[in-house]
C-alpha cells in the first residue's frame, strides 16, 4: 500500500481505475493494487440479490407512475454524500430499492408509495453497545424516545461486525445483521436490544456495531456506529 498526496490537479480519488485502487482512511488517501474479491454465493448473499432482483421488478410491473413520481420526487429533494463526501442526489429508483431491501431481507412488507418527508430520518446520539464473552450476547442501547419508537411499522436494524483486537481504533466491516426493534404507536419498546452474536468474540476484543432507523413511510437513515471492548 502506498501513501497518496494529491496536488493542485486531483483533489480526491475513489474507486478504482487500472488495476489500482485509490481510498482515504483516517490517515489520509492512499492507492494500492486492486484485487477481485471471492464470490462465495452465500446462502445470506443470495438473500440480499434476490431481495434486489424482487423490488427491481416490482418498480417496474407493480407500482404505478403516480408511486414512481413520488419516489422520484423524493430522491430530488433528498441530499446524499458520495464516497468523496460530495453532495450528491440518487434517482428514485435507487432510493425504492435502498430503503425497501433491508424491509424485504427481514420479511417485511415493502413500502411502494414514496416518501412526503424530505429528509432522512434522524440518526440516534445515543446509541451505544456492551458484549459478554460468557454469554455471547451484544447490547445495543437506543433512545426509544425517538419519533420511529412510538411509530408503528418503523424498526430499528442492528449489525454487528467481526471483533478485533483491543488496539483497532477503527472498523469497516464485515458486518452481518443481528437484530431488530419494532416501533409501536403508544408503547414503544423498551432500550436495549439483546441479541445473540453473530460473530464469536473474547473477553478485551473491541466490538463495533452500527443501526439504521427505517421509518413507516419507508424513508431509511444513514448509518451510525458503537463500539465497545468486551466484558468477560
């Protein structure tokens, strides 16, 4: 891996181009030799592609013009951050197929009709984890005064990523999803959610997990992030 500084031409590069590939972490851009991942045609990969091959063709043969209209709409209205943290607007298509296919992969009725509120829904300050090696159980800590809680048919999503060692100061993945909270219109549920680990961990391993907010009206929050280091 190679250490990148960009002059007065290139500001920023992502992606790659020519058997390269170019990133930014948290000590700044670099390039290294691009490899082609393994595609292992997991059982929980075939889930994700068939839920997009579903909502694909339901954008096409299912909803009306008036439902695309909508989504359409609402994609025009809603800024988003491109991997260069530029602003960037998504079609409606993108925006269906985002915020239905975490519903689909969950069993989850989709929400065709698109979105009349103009903005994400807001992320959780207050989101936090704990894990016990003895029980192989993460705590995810939410604030269930949030307006998705007293919300029926908005959920809150959890992943979990693998554990790493306690110096790791940060974490991209993988991340396999865990568990679930469903909001329900005056009784909403109870902080935390406890839930089986999907991947093993120790005692002082540094665990990281991150949520999404899905609202009934089917917009979806960006993502948000704990981490915690792991009790015994």
């Amino acid at each position: 891996m190679s250490l990148v500084k960009y002059g007065a031409g290139i500001v920023q590069m992502s992606g790659s181009i020519a058997g390269n590939t170019f990133a930014r972490n948290r000590y700044g851009n670099y390039v290294r030799s691009r490899t082609k991942p393994v595609n292992p045609n997991s059982s929980l990969q075939q889930v994700a592609r068939a839920a997009i091959a579903f909502l694909t063709d339901r954008w096409s043969n299912t909803l009306t013009a008036v439902q695309r209209a909508a989504w359409n709409q609402y994609a025009g209205n809603v800024a988003m951050k491109n991997r260069l943290g530029e602003t960037v607007y998504m079609t409606g298509f993108n925006h269906y197929i985002r915020s239905n296919a975490i519903l689909i992969q969950n069993s989850i009725a989709p929400v065709d009709a698109g979105p009349t509120v103009f903005e994400l829904p807001e992320q959780d300050p207050q989101f936090a984890i704990t894990a016990s090696e003895a029980t192989q159980v993460v705590s995810a800590a939410y604030d269930n005064t949030l307006d998705w809680a007293d919300e029926t048919g908005a959920y809150l999503f959890v992943y979990q990523g693998t554990s790493q060692n306690k110096q790791r100061n940060f974490f991209g993945g993988p991340w396999r999803y865990m568990d679930k909270e469903a909001g329900v219109t005056g009784t909403p549920p109870t902080s935390p959610i406890a839930g089986a680990a999907v991947f093993p961990f120790v005692e002082e391993q540094r665990l990281w997990a991150y949520a999404r907010i899905a609202r009934a009206d089917g917009r979806l929050s960006n993502a948000f992030t704990a981490d915690c280091f792991c009790a015994a």
